[in-house]
C-alpha cells in the first residue's frame, strides 16, 4: 500500500473524522492517504501483539486497511470529534484483531484443542502482581505460547468476553478460561525472572 505523504502536510490537512466521512461516502483516496497515515502506528501496535515477526504484522496491518476501507460505508456512527475518533479506532481496532486471529489459525499455529485434556488442565485464580505495568506485559508476550497470547490479548486487553473468546477461536469456553490462567501464569514468572536478572546485574 503506498500514499503519496504530501497531501497529509499543510494547514488543510482534514480531520481523522472528516477523512472517515468522505471515504466511506465516496471512497475518496486522499482520505484513505489521510486515514492510513493517522493510524497506521496504532493498528500496527494491535498487530504486533499477535504476531511476533515484524514482517507478518506490517503485513496483517495494511490487511486491516484494505479491509477497513472495503467496509468503511458500513461503519455508522453519529459521534463528532473526539468521541467519534475513539468509536472509529475501536471499529478498526476490531478487524485488525480479527485479521490476527484468522492469520494465526490460517497458520495453524494454535495446538490441537481437540486432542487436550482438560480435565487434567489446572484450574485455579492467579493473582498478577501490582507491579506488572501494562508495558511490561506488552514486553513479555512475544515469549507465550500463540493460544495464550491471543487470548489474553483477547480478554484482557480487548475486553472481549470468554464467551466471546471461545466463539471467535473456536475452542469451549472453559479452555479460553484456562489458557488465560496460564497466561497470566507465565507472565509473572517471566517478569519475575526479568526481575532478578535486573538486580543481578545492578
């Protein structure tokens, strides 16, 4: 996907809101140029917490673009200014996750749910340490397991139920229950870890 960044500069340069407008009205492309640009960092950042390889999520976001602006007339929203900005990037935030998700079983690079035994999968409540920023967390995901990372991304960042969760990956809700357990389990233990790696070395 390329733009010509020129048309972003000067003082009439439209609003992300404006831009949204005209292109689901008319498919403007000046307003597409706008609309990529304004939020490509963020949908990228979405991305990113799915995928580990750079490449792939560069790839995944401009997906989510060429998806967005093929569904732009479909995106409704009586807001103005600030608020309908925040309603736009939830409504792109949405396909960018939904793009990752397909990506990754497209991949199939979530285990075989079906050969796992959950009876035998530990059940319990983890507490995730108060020290845990959400920058931190964001650090250590590339380190999970692909079916834990997307679901805690799921759960815990997008606020998608597990009910919700277990329809979009296809999987019982009982199993997003766990995966996130684990998740949230692995998490402390590599902070922990990186936690006293720091100290060794201070």
């Amino acid at each position: 996907m390329s733009f010509n960044i020129r048309y972003l500069k000067g003082k009439h340069a439209p609003s992300l809101e404006r831009a949204v407008r005209e292109c689901a009205q008319n498919g403007d492309e000046r307003s597409k140029e706008f609309i990529y640009k304004s939020c490509y960092g963020y949908v990228r950042s979405i991305t990113l917490r799915y995928v580990k390889n750079t490449y792939d999520a560069e790839e995944l976001t401009n997906e989510s673009f060429i998806r967005a602006f093929g569904k732009m007339g479909t995106f409704n929203n009586g807001d103005l200014g600030d608020r309908f900005e925040k309603s736009f990037r939830a409504w792109l935030a949405r396909i960018a996750v939904n793009i990752s998700i397909d990506f990754l079983r497209g991949k199939k690079q979530f285990v075989a749910l079906d050969e796992m035994n959950e009876g035998g999968m530990e059940q319990q409540h983890v507490e995730v340490s108060g020290n845990l920023h959400v920058e931190d967390i964001l650090k250590l995901l590339a380190q999970l397991p692909d079916i834990q990372r997307s679901i805690f991304n799921l759960y815990e960042v997008e606020g998608y139920s597990h009910e919700e969760v277990a329809t979009m990956l296809d999987i019982p809700e009982s199993t997003s229950r766990t995966y996130l357990t684990r998740a949230k389990k692995k998490l402390r233990k590599l902070y922990l870890e990186s936690i006293n790696i720091t100290a060794g070395f201070q």
